[in-house]
C-alpha cells in the first residue's frame, strides 16, 4: 500500500503517519520524490483496514501497489533512482562503463588494467576475487588476496570496484573492501544471500539468472529493498535458451520493460552474454541504443593467457574504440557516455 502525502505535509504529520503505521506491524518505506512524496507500507496490508490512513492529516490518498514487487516499482517510486558511488553514480543521463578482468589474477596485471580502462572512459573497476565455477577444478579466484589487490587499484586509479559476493558468511569482508557488491546469475534466487546484502547497505549489482524471468529479477530485488536497501542496480547478462551460437541469448527486450517497471538503474553485460570478444562490440552499441543506463565489460591484456573467461575478454586497444564508438550513440539518442 502506498500513502501519497499532501505537497504541504509537515514533518509532525509525515512522523505522525509512520507512527501509526509501525504500530500495526508493517514496514514503513518514504520516497520523496521531485513531484511528491509517498510512503509505502509494506506487510499485511489487510492491517491496514483498522486504521483509516486516508484520515491523517497530511495524507492525499491510498492506494493499493498491484505489482508484486513493492518497494522497487514505479508505483512505488515514478522517479528514476540515481546512486551516488564515490565521485560518480549511475542511473542519471550519462551511462557509465564498469570494466576489468573476469577475475583478479596479479596486482600489477590489474592496476595496469585499471589505468587502460579509465584512460578510456570507464567510471568502475570490476573483477571477481571469488569465482562462481561450473566445474570445482576451475579457478576459484583469490579470495581476500585479490580483494587487497582490487582495493589497491582502487586508490592508484580513484575507480569504485564491483566485485562478486557469493556466501552470506564473506559479506562483511566483501563489504570492507567492495564499493558495488555484485550478485551473480547463480545467485539471483539465494535469499539468504539477498537479505545479507541489503542489511550491509552497500550498492548491490543483481544480476538476471540463467533462467530467471523479469518478474523474478524484481522479486529478488525486493528482498535487498525490503532490507532499507535501496541502491540496487539491475543487470541483464543474457538467459539460458535453446541456442548454441552464443553462451547466452542477450535478452535486450528487458532493458524497455524493466524501464517500464522499476524505478531502478538497468545495466548490460554483453561479455557474459555472448562469450565471444567479436559479439560484445555490436550487443555493447545495442544496448545503448534501447536505453541501458550502464554495461559491464570484461577487459584483459592478455585474454589468451586469462585464468578465467578469456574469450569474452576484449584487449584494451579494442575496449578503446568501443568507447569511442558508444559515445557516438549515446549522443544520437541524447545522453553521454
């Protein structure tokens, strides 16, 4: 249920109202919005009835949210949600770059990256410390040495760093050290996960499952919203179908429809979603194009050697000329990059 306050609520009325609503068990959640000022309340709403809100001074009206997801809908909130990360945010008119190697293999290979990418435009640095593998024999990453060397490039470079939690044990330590946590595809539907990363009050990168359909990308994000955490950003990184051309099937439609539907910044990954370094160019330009308000691109120096995902990697002359050419789009359709 949300509560739309009057333009001229004061502050005793709006406290007077949450009031009223924490003492019949529900979450209280206030959006203050350019336009106008909602609160959501979020629980048993049939509560609701042995309290006429409509009553409150300070209150316009009530009305029910329809959509299953609460807190992260444009019922909830119409206003796009900007997340300020350090000096930079994302989600605002200019699309920002998050790129860096798979995984975090050598300090000096990855200070050396995060200075190529930067230089080309890029506002976040990403790599995994710990890695999600299909086989237990893979690479697993460094664990809380590659943490450090992340940190590291982070103050050599001033870019914020994305990188992956994957047990609800390590999110203090990720948390110490991560300025975006990302949640991977695997990890889409852990809730345990979820509600972990929404008490920590990071940002939190959601990445789509390989099976997960929008509604339930929104489902799992409200887990982290219904946490007080509201600095989520989205991520289509392609879905599991019967094609075999490319590791996953990009699914670009979901950037308009989640735009439709949540409030939240929607961000692509078009390294996991191809597999290919030649595909990740033109899906990359795409995705701009329909309105993505970021990408993840996997950039390393070496992709032949890379311990992890070297064939979706691009070299950084490669990932530079991208840039360039993503910001012709960018400007066609009015934004900057």
């Amino acid at each position: 249920m949300i509560i739309v306050l009057k333009k001229n609520a004061t502050k005793e009325e709006v406290e007077h109202i949450k009031e009223k609503i924490e003492a019949l068990g529900l979450a209280v959640h206030l959006s203050e919005g350019k336009e106008r000022t909602i609160i959501g309340a979020i629980g048993d709403e049939s509560k609701l009835s042995e309290a006429p809100l409509e009553a409150l001074p300070g209150v316009e009206s009530v009305m029910p949210i329809q959509k299953p997801y609460k807190l992260v809908s444009r019922d909830f909130k119409d206003d796009p949600t900007v997340i300020k990360i350090g000096n930079t945010d994302i989600g605002g008119s200019e699309i920002r770059v998050i790129a860096g190697p798979c995984s975090v293999e050598t300090e000096a290979l990855l200070i050396d990256c995060a200075k190529k990418v930067k230089d080309s435009g890029a506002k976040f640095l990403r790599g995994g410390a710990f890695k999600p593998r299909t086989s237990p024999y893979s690479f697993q990453g460094l664990g809380e040495e590659g943490l450090k060397y992340l940190r590291s490039a982070s103050d050599e470079t001033g870019l914020p760093v994305v990188t992956e939690l994957m047990d609800p044990r390590d999110t203090e330590l990720i948390a110490e050290y991560a300025d975006v946590i990302q949640i991977g595809a695997r990890n889409m539907q852990n809730f345990r996960l979820l509600s972990e990363v929404g008490k920590a009050g990071k940002p939190v990168l959601l990445k789509r499952g390989l099976s997960g359909t929008i509604k339930e990308l929104l489902m799992s994000a409200e887990y982290i919203a219904a946490e007080g955490n509201s600095k989520i950003i989205l991520c289509e990184r392609g879905i599991r179908t019967y094609e075999t051309a490319t590791r996953n099937t990009l699914d670009l439609s979901a950037v308009p429809i989640l735009k439709e539907e949540t409030h939240l910044p929607v961000v692509i990954d078009p390294s996991h979603a191809v597999g290919r370094w030649d595909l990740i160019a033109p899906m990359a330009k795409a995705a701009i194009a329909v309105g993505a308000d970021g990408l993840l691109i996997e950039v390393h120096s070496d992709p032949e050697n890379a311990l992890c995902d070297g064939a979706q990697s691009l070299k950084p002359t490669k990932f530079d000329m991208l840039m360039k050419d993503m910001r012709k789009i960018a400007t066609a359709i009015g934004r900057t990059l």
